[in-house]
C-alpha cells in the first residue's frame, strides 16, 4: 500500500509501511549518561525485534506475545532489550512522529526503477507497519534503561527515496517517517498518561527551525567545514557480518567534519554509475578527524547528526573509500583512502523541521497514518 501526498518542496513523501538497510558507529566512544548534547534527549531506538526479544528473556517473549492486544495497545513493557535488536536510530519530532531514514523503514521495489543515461535508480516502497513494525524507545543512552517502548502505526517515505547504483548503495532523499500508535510518555508505571510537564519541555523533542534558519545551517555546515557530532548504537568494529558481529548496548558518539560541497563530489561521484551528482546525491558528507577511523553503519542509520546542537542531518550511509587526490594532473593524482559518513541534511525535508510548515506536517502525517491503517485492515497478512 502507497499512498502519495505532497507536503511541499522538496518534501513530497509517501505514507509506507525498506529493505534493512542499517548502519553502525566503528570507533566512537560512550555516552553513559545524559550530557550537555542535547540530541541524547530526542533520540530514538528503533528496534528490529517484534515483541520482546526471544534472546533476551524467555518469559517475557512468552508473556507478551500471549497477550492478544499487545501488538494493537502501541506499548511494549517489561521486555528485555537486546543490544542485536537494533534497527536504526531515529529523531522524535513529536510525541507521536520519529523522523529516520527512509532505507529504515522500506524496501526496494522490484519493478519501479528509472534509467537515465549509464545509472538506474531503484525507487523504495513502504513496508507495512503492520507484518514489519518496529519499536521506538526514546531518550535512553542505554539499552538497560529501556522498559517501555512505542510500536509503529504506519511508516512514511519521500516519494523521491531510490537506491542508486553505486559502490556502497547510496540512497538519494533517504528521508522517513515512523508515526506511533500511541503518544510517547516517560510515565513507565502508567503509560496512558503522557504529562504536560513533557509535552512543554521543548529539549524532550527534535529542535524545529523556521525556514531561513534551516537555509543559513546548511550554507554554515558547507562553508564553514564544521565538526559535528554523530551518534549511534550500531557495530562497533568494522564488520559485514551482520549475524555475529555485536552491537553497541550503550550509545555511542563521534565527531566528524563536514566537507564542502566541491570535497563531497570529489569523494562520491567516481564510486556512483552516473556523472549526474547534482540531481542524485541530497546528502552532505563527514570524515574522521584527523588521527581517527571512525565511520557510521550497521544500526547507525536515521540517527540525528547535530552541529553546535543544532539538529542539521540524519545518517544514511558510511564507509570506506578511495577517491583520487586533488592535485594539477587531477586523473594522475594518486588515490586516497577515507572514512566517509554521509548524512541527509534537514533543510532538504522543510515540512517535518521548519516551523512554519509543522503544523500542517502533523495534520496530514497523522491522517495518512490513519488512512493507510483503514486500508491495511482490508489485506490478509
């Protein structure tokens, strides 16, 4: 089931319910407690689990997934979380809208692809957040405080989201939306009470900009080659094994520097089937600082990137590269070996973060959600 509808701009996205596409922080270090980084407050766990976790406590699988309304009540209690079980990272936007990337919350279609010149694109669909929900643990920085999570009502996409061919699989517009069930409450004993005293703390949720202020953050992270932080609770070790290799039960962080616009090209453009990079790639890139190998990966993906705590990106991709060197003789210039992380910057979806748009955002958001449920409710899973 899709359903299209236009928020504005470059904001058209699809209500969807990704292919498990998800990414990891290799080097990064701990963050045991809440700190002066705003982003520990609004981000979000998303979990790959259905339920409690099998690995985790036999009982409590046992016990809730006995529970004939536990999947429809939209809370998760008294599970043991499972560092494995993550998913990806999200933003919370409001109480009951996380913002992630769209490769978390879909999966690529097998017949919408687009060919242009010597590139194909292969456009996301929605998976259904009924047969594929997911689990959204909010403001936690470690998994052993995690005792009630949110499960998914319906996911969104921008209609734009592809996977275009390239070395590492890179995902142009890869914006989303998980849309709960229930409002998010940190009131563990009694979860349909959501206090106002939460509501009114504006550091509980993603910062939302007005328009030109979205603009002036982006020219500032592109000119200014910003250090920014990045965190997650993905692998920790460099790794394609995503069956053995452990996860990071405690969040982890890193900053990394963001590269211009002319740097980025230099580094993505020769591993992409296209020489079409102003119209594929919608995301800004970071490299470790100098000294450091680190890069984001296997369940870092739709974490918030934030800039002097400012929310400016979510994470889509990262990995290891070669690009040639920037020297007179460009095609004689010896190749370079880096870390690149790339993240898809908030000024490229303005309805779900500018204040002007946010109001209608969350009308229509919440309308498509409860539309594609009514739809939903008539296919046989």
């Amino acid at each position: 089931m899709v359903i299209l509808f236009l928020l504005c701009g470059l904001t058209s996205i699809t209500c969807s319910q990704s292919e498990q596409r998800v990414k990891r922080i290799v080097g990064g270090k701990e963050l045991l407690h809440h700190t002066s980084y705003a982003v520990t407050k609004y981000f979000v766990w998303l979990s790959n689990a259905h339920f409690c976790s099998f690995t985790g406590s036999f009982n409590n699988f046992i016990s809730e997934l006995s529970k004939p309304d536990s999947k429809m009540s939209g809370y998760i209690k008294g599970c043991d979380v499972v560092a494995r079980d993550v998913l990806c990272g999200g933003a919370l936007l409001t109480t009951r809208i996380v913002q992630t990337a769209c490769h978390c919350v879909a999966r690529v279609s097998e017949t919408d692809s687009e060919s242009q010149g010597q590139y194909t694109s292969r456009r996301f669909v929605p998976k259904s957040a009924f047969t594929d929900f997911t689990v959204a643990f909010v403001g936690h920085t470690s998994i052993s405080n995690m005792k009630l999570g949110f499960s998914s009502k319906a996911f969104i996409i921008h209609e734009k989201c592809a996977r275009v061919e390239s070395l590492d699989k890179f995902t142009s517009y890869d914006y989303g939306i998980v849309v709960l069930k229930k409002e998010v409450t940190p009131n563990v004993n009694d979860p349909t009470v959501v206090p106002q005293s939460y509501i009114s703390d504006p550091s509980n949720f993603a910062p939302v900009y007005a328009l030109d202020d979205l603009t002036y953050m982006w020219w500032d992270l592109m000119s200014k080659e910003k250090v920014c932080l990045f965190v997650g609770f993905g692998f920790t070790t460099d790794s394609n094994d995503r069956e053995n290799t452990p996860r990071s039960a405690v969040l982890q962080h890193v900053w990394n520097t963001v590269k211009g616009y002319d740097t980025c090209k230099l580094m993505t453009e020769p591993h992409l089937k296209s020489n079409n990079y102003s119209e594929l790639v919608t995301n800004l890139c970071a490299t470790s600082l100098a000294g450091q190998k680190t890069t984001m990966g296997h369940g870092d993906s739709g974490a918030p990137v934030t800039c002097d705590n400012r929310y400016v990106g979510i994470v889509s991709s990262g990995g290891r590269i070669e690009f040639p060197a920037i020297a007179d003789n460009y095609f004689d210039a010896p190749a370079i070996e880096a870390r690149v992380s790339w993240f898809a910057p908030t000024v490229y979806a303005p309805l779900p973060n500018s204040a002007e748009h946010r109001a209608s955002f969350v009308y229509n958001t919440l309308k498509s959600a409860d539309d594609s449920v009514r739809k939903d409710s008539k296919i046989k899973h």
